[in-house]
C-alpha cells in the first residue's frame, strides 16, 4: 500500500469530478473532515473538463431552485474562502421562444421563478435584441432575462472546491483507481483501490458514466447512460461585446455563451447519439470523441442565421464529449435502497455544474444525519427501477433524454424510447378497448380511450390537450355507471410473520392491528413527522398484512419497509406485484355489476367500506377491497395473473348493461384532484406532515407501541393547540372565472391572498365533474391559516404572468362529505 493512503477513514469518495470534490468541500463543513477522495485519473478528466460550465438557478420546483441558487451564491463565497479563481460571473441568461407555447412555457417558469425569489424579466422581441444585439430575432416572439444566472470555469471550480476540501482536511488521491466497492452484511464499507484497500464507514459513488459498472457489480442499479455532446468554439471575434448573457434559443436546441472573445455553441439535438455501449476505455483521460459534423450541421445552419456574425467566424475547436444521461432526465442522489451507507451522485444530465454546490450541500447533510435535509424526491436514487440499468434501455432511451433538456416541457409528457418493457396482463386487453398508452417506471398504461375513429395521439398544449374531451367522457360516464381502471402497476408487499402485526404498527401512523378482512388507510413517516409514504394496509389473516402504494415508489417503499424490520423480528416483506394485477371497479353502478358476477350480497351492510373480501369472478377466486381514489363507489379487484385475463372478459361481458366504461390515468388524476385525495411525490412528502396535509385523521395517537414520528407530530400537535392552527396547510384551490377562459394548472403556480404571496400549487387537473379548472397547495400564514383567514381574503392565482381570481377551501370540490363513496 502507498504509504500516503490511509486504510482507514470516515467517508470515501470515489470520483474527482465537480460533484465529487463538492462532497468532500461539504462533507468538511458539515463537521466530517476524515475524507479521503479517490480519483482514477487526475480531477476533472472524465466529464467536469469540458462542461460548458452554464449556471442556470431555475429549476422544475423550490428545492430544486433552491440548490441551483445556493450553487451560484456559493462560487462567488469558494473563490474568496480558498483564493482558487472559479472563473464565475453572473452575467444573467436570456430565454426566447419562436413560438406561441414556447413563449407560455417561459411566462409560467418567469411566475413560479417569482414565486421562489428570482428576480425574472418577460421580454419582447425588441428587447431581447437590446440585450443581445448580435441576435436576429426573426421569428422570435418573446423571451425571458434572469439576471442571477451565469456561467462559470468548470475545471477551476472543480479545483477551488478541491482545495477547500483539503483545507478542511479531506485527502485527495489522483490516480487512485477504485476497483471494487466492499461490503459485508448489506452495508458498505470501504472500497478497494489498486494502491490498498479502504475501510469507511460510508462509500460514496459519485464516477460519473463509471458509475452504473460500480454500483453493478454489488447488485446496486444506477441507470445511466453516456451520450456525444457537440459544441463548437470560434476564433477570436472583432467587436464582440463582453459579458453578454447566455442566449438559449430551445426551440433551436441552441446555447451560445460569450467566453474571452469567442462564442461557444452548444445544443441538445433531438435524437442523440448514446456512447459507451462497448464499455469506456481504461485509458480514458481528458479525451474527445470523433467528430460528427453531419451531425451537428443542422444545429450550425440554424445558429449562423440566429448570429448571423457565425457566418464570417472560424471555427477554432470542434468539441464531441460524453455526459451521463438518466432515464427521466434527474440525477442520482441519495443513499442506494440495496447497500445500506452506500451513497450516490451521479448521471447528472449536463446540469452537473449548476448543480455541483446544491447537491454536495444536501448529500453531506444527508450523510451526517442519515435522512435528507429537504424533500428530494425528484432526484432520489431510490425512484428507479432495477430493470432501468438494463443496457439495451438505457441505449435506446439516452437518444431521447438529452434533447428533452430543450425540447418543450409538456405537461404529461410521455416518453416516446424505450417503451414496451412492462405489460400488464391486460395490456392488449386494453388496447382492444382503445387505449393511449403512456409510460411510467417502464410500466404500459392507459392514459386515455379513444372511440373508433379518434386519434390515440399525444397532442400536447399548456391549455386542453387533445385527449381533453376523451377524458371528460370517460370521467363522466363513471360518475353516471361504472369506470374499469387497469391498476395492475400499483405495487403490492406481503408482509408476514408473527410478528408482522407489531412491526407495521410502529410503522405505521394508523392503527393496523384491526379484524381481518379490514383495510387501512395510513401513511409512514419519519422521525420528524414527514411523510414517507401514502398507502393501504388490509389485514388477510392473524399474520398476513397486503400493502398496496403509489406506482412510483415501488424501490423506495419497499427499501424503507425492509430497513425498519427488526431483525430479531419474525416477519418478512416480498413484493408480489408483478403477480397481482388490480383492477378497479368505480361508479355507482359498481356494485350491482359486481353483484351480478359474483352472487355476492355487496351491501353497506354486508361489504362495508375499507374492508376486505374474497369473491369469485370469471372463473377466479379474487380479493375485493371497497376503496376509491377517484371518489365514487367501487372495488379494488385483486387477482392472480393466470386468472386477470378470464376476470376481465367477463366484467366486460357484462359491462354495457350497466354503463361501463374504460378509463385512463388521465381519468384518475382529474377525479382524485376534484375529491382532494393527495399523491405522495407531488401534494405531500417527507417535509409535509399529516396534520399540514389535512390527514390528521388517519393518525392514531394512543395505539400501544407508538408509531415512528410519533414525537415530532405531538410535538407539532401541540403547537397547533397554543397557536389555534398551524402556519403551513394543504388547501383546495379552484379558479373563479368562466370554464372557457379558465387556463389549466399543473404545479408550482403561485398563490396570493391580498396581494401577498402565500404559497403555491403542488398539483393541479381539469375537474371534469365539476367542469372547473382546479388544484391543491400549501398556504402559510404565521398566524395560523384558519378557515376564517381562508375565507377573509381576496384570493388570486398566477398563471403565465397573468393573475386569475381563486376559490380556496380545506374540503374537497367534489362530494365533501363522501356520500357518494359510502353509499
């Protein structure tokens, strides 16, 4: 071993990038200063060195800004702190649109920028010529100008983090390759090196497009993929003016960014050409990849009509780099669900510098503490699935993904690559019905219905998409008769042992050890009160428990249920779900259709709701849960796979005679949005907790053994007992004007009462039923927000810089008091 590395330390760090060196930076100010960081080659030399070091803070939602802006703030602070020039100026960026939804795009990002304290400026196409005078603007409808944006040198930032690090007390190794991650029993615990081996106490991978072969060879899935990434830079240009701001022309897949008298043209291209399916050399160093001029010749031709000085400039470098590419576009952050104290920062879809100070921050905090300090749901490594690092996936989806970062950012965008991986047992089933299929997780799902003759396509709009109507007929004919849900993607866990009674009740904020046969709402919280989780539980017997959850959180859930089994505990958790499709019966006809199939009496009296029965259907012998998400009477149909089918037909056999109708996930999200039922990822989470989300209900304070997170909520119920309410509340929130002129809301829209800023949208749905544009949010009122503060102010929303009048209340739109889910 080399007698300068050590054998022993707290965190090792394995990769010299920005990211990585920003870890160590803050691993040091978080208090942990036995850091040792390991780099193959030298720092910067994978991807960091040719990054166009573009510092953008506007991102989809708050804390994702919040990283973005605490990265920008913090280079300005790192070249004072460590005397390492990062080669930062704030030079601002300007955004313009060639189109009329383009142009939408930027006003509703320039309202929510508002919203989270960034300074924006909507611009017309004379203005934007003033700011960027070498900008044709032919064509240009409109544009943005955020003047806290910038651009920065990666490789000296890489450096300045570098040695604040050191100045803390890490220890960087160059030319350390590591060659193995070790563990034992589940846990990380060091790495070996091709100098020793390293006992750490926590591993961190952050290798860039090496990473997926790190955490693959342990069984720890890291989907991602490196694509070519083109840019040019010009010789020296006479007259060119200084600290121009960046210009983004997205609907041209262009970045041009003004650097010591030259313009670098950068893009995102649609149809991308992915690298590295043969592996990545071993002498990979600060190298380029061959050129590809038919390729990037279309971006130029746009660009040199765009900056028109392009047309008499040199090209000084041609440049075609790697970057690592996940699956949805979201980096990989997080401690990995299979490797306990095993952490992860990678695939960081070309945002790796804007990114670098805001996820070093978090990730260090999020090691010392071994919880997240924000909700980071959205890059949160435990969101994948593991078939997602399946190379053939990753390929074919890479050539999508990077020309997503400019394409236009659609709401319910469905990805067009790499489609077909997972399908249900009724899949063509509902194809045959005319389903629109979407994807999630690798999961085929209905999304819409189309009838003979109508088009199944996608047709996006930031106003009623072309599925709208489809969507309003599938609902309606629901609330009429009965609507057939294929929820097969739902995950389900068993969980049993005789101890698995006791083990979900700690887990659980609800009561769960009830009669057989009964479900139970809950949700799992963390030890601040935050919310983990959103499901169900239905007792089957003494010692066998059924948890269904939400179609996005099938690793993350199942890890936080296994992590917290004890493990003397005689109790055991596998997921059943690809053996377990659902289908859902919904409407209030449900019942009689039901009861027509079965022979069973599936009365209040007889089937009450939140309970659990076995039925026989078709052929099968099914498990009946009468639960809704959608606010109507119905079933949650469970059946085994070799059986879903022959159910099926015979539910549609028998359906006509009592108004059936197949409905899409359009369908479900526009109807649990009318009837205020919450969806974990987007209106509550792990900084949301049950008594701010209006779920107060589901907590049961005096079950014996507590639950987790039982002191935080009492400590936070008490708060609200002095104070009369508490300052953060989740509400319903629906648009006051015309149905026609009412524009749609998504998320993050901003709310004000009385002028004043208070909050904002976590969701938001065309409610169909009640023909109104609608949503739900958190308010905040450090006084407490009442019903009496609700209905005392003048409410608005903003949508796309225009302000709309706004209704608000705690109860939902749609049958608040759930008459027609209990009759």
């Amino acid at each position: 071993m080399s007698a300068s590395l050590p054998s022993q330390t707290d965190v090792v760090i394995i990769g010299g990038g920005v990211v990585g060196c920003s870890i160590a930076y803050h691993l040091t100010k978080v208090g942990i200063t036995d850091v040792v960081l390991c780099e193959r080659k030298q720092l910067t030399s994978g991807t960091t060195w040719h990054a166009a070091g573009l510092v953008g803070q506007l991102r989809p939602n708050r804390n994702m800004t919040e990283l973005a802006r605490y990265t920008a703030n913090l280079l300005f602070d790192l070249e004072e702190e460590t005397g390492q020039s990062t080669g930062y100026k704030q030079n601002g960026s300007l955004h313009t649109a060639l189109n009329e939804s383009r142009l939408e795009e930027i006003k509703r990002s320039a309202s929510m920028a508002m919203s989270f304290g960034l300074e924006c400026e909507i611009l017309t196409p004379g203005d934007l010529k003033e700011r960027y005078p070498l900008l044709n603007t032919d064509g240009v409808v409109g544009g943005a100008y955020l003047p806290g944006d910038g651009q920065t040198n990666p490789i000296d930032t890489t450096q300045a983090f570098a040695k604040g690090a050191r100045m803390g007390g890490a220890k960087i190794f160059e030319n350390t390759k590591v060659t193995r991650i070790l563990t034992e029993n589940g846990r990380a615990v060091g790495v070996e090196t091709d100098k020793g081996d390293i006992r750490a106490g926590t591993v961190v991978i952050a290798g860039g497009m090496w990473s997926r072969e790190l955490g693959g060879d342990i069984g720890v899935s890291l989907p991602l993929h490196a694509a070519e990434h083109f840019y040019i830079v010009t010789e020296p240009l006479n007259d060119l003016p200084k600290d121009l701001p960046v210009l983004r022309v997205m609907d041209e897949h262009a970045y041009y960014k003004e650097d010591a008298g030259k313009i670098l043209l950068g893009c995102f291209e649609p149809n991308s050409k992915p690298w590295g399916m043969d592996g990545i050399p071993e002498d990979f160093e600060f190298t380029t990849l061959q050129e590809d001029f038919d390729h990037f010749e279309p971006i130029l031709e746009m660009a040199m009509n765009r900056l028109p000085i392009l047309q008499e400039a040199g090209i000084a470098l041609f440049f075609n780099g790697p970057e690592s590419f996940t699956p949805d576009d979201r980096y990989l952050l997080g401690e990995a669900p299979e490797v306990a104290d095993l952490f992860v920062a990678c695939g960081f879809n070309s945002i790796g510098i804007q990114s670098s100070g805001g996820a070093g921050k978090v990730l260090a905090e999020w090691i010392r503490d071994r919880h997240p300090p924000m909700d980071l749901a959205d890059v949160d490594c435990r969101r994948m699935m593991t078939f997602q690092s399946n190379k053939s996936y990753l390929h074919d989806r890479t050539t999508e993904t990077l020309g997503l970062l400019y394409a236009m950012h659609w709401p319910a965008y469905q990805f067009e690559t790499a489609r077909g991986a997972r399908r249900t047992p009724l899949h063509d089933k509902m194809l045959t019905a005319g389903a629109a299929m979407g994807e999630t997780v690798g999961w085929e799902r209905p999304m819409f219905f189309a009838k003979d003759g109508e088009s199944k396509e996608f047709g996006y709009s930031f106003g009623r998409p072309s599925w709208f109507d489809q969507v309003g007929r599938e609902c309606r004919g629901m609330a009429d008769g009965v609507g057939l849900y294929d929820q097969s993607s739902f995950p389900k866990y068993l969980v049993e042992g005789a101890d698995a009674c006791a083990v979900l009740n700690r887990i659980c904020c609800s009561n769960v050890d009830v009669p057989i046969g009964k479900t139970v709402y809950t949700q799992w919280l963390n030890d601040r009160g935050g919310i983990e989780a959103d499901l169900t539980v239905t007792r089957l017997t003494e010692t066998r428990f059924w948890v269904v959850t939400a179609g996005g959180a099938q690793v993350r859930d199942f890890a936080w249920l296994q992590r917290r089994i004890p493990e003397e505990a005689r109790c055991v958790a596998v997921d059943i779900t690809s053996g377990l499709p659902m289908i859902g019966l919904m409407g209030p006809n449900s019942r009689a259709l039901l009861e027509s199939l079965s022979g069973a009496d599936l009365s209040n009296e007889a089937f009450p709701f939140g309970t659990s029965q076995e039925l026989e259907l078709g052929y099968a012998k099914v498990r009946a849960n009468r639960l809704t998400y959608v606010g109507e009477l119905g079933w949650e149909i469970y059946v085994q796979a070799e059986f879903a089918q022959n159910v099926y037909e015979a539910i549609a056999a028998a359906g006509p005679e009592f108004g059936l109708v197949h409905c899409g996930y359009f369908a479900m999200g526009s109807c649990r949005s009318e009837k205020g039922y919450r969806h974990w990822g987007h209106d509550i989470a792990d900084e949301d907790t049950p008594l701010e989300a209006g779920l107060g209900f589901a907590v049961n304070w005096e079950k014996d053994g507590g639950f987790i997170g039982r002191d935080a909520l009492l400590r936070q119920k008490e708060e609200r007992a002095r104070a009369g309410a508490l300052p953060k509340r989740l509400v319903q929130m629906k648009i006051d004007t015309e149905a026609a002129d009412a524009p749609m809301l998504f998320h993050e829209e901003p709310v004000y009462r009385d002028g004043v800023h208070v909050g904002a949208t976590t969701s938001g749905a065309w409610g169909h039923r009640i023909n109104a544009s609608i949503g739900m949010g958190y308010v905040h009122n450090e006084d407490g927000v009442t019903k009496d503060w609700l209905e005392s102010g003048t409410w608005e929303i903003e949508v796309a810089w225009e302000r709309y009048p706004l209704s608000v209340q705690f109860g939902s739109w749609y049958d608040p008091k759930s008459e027609r889910v209990k009759v």
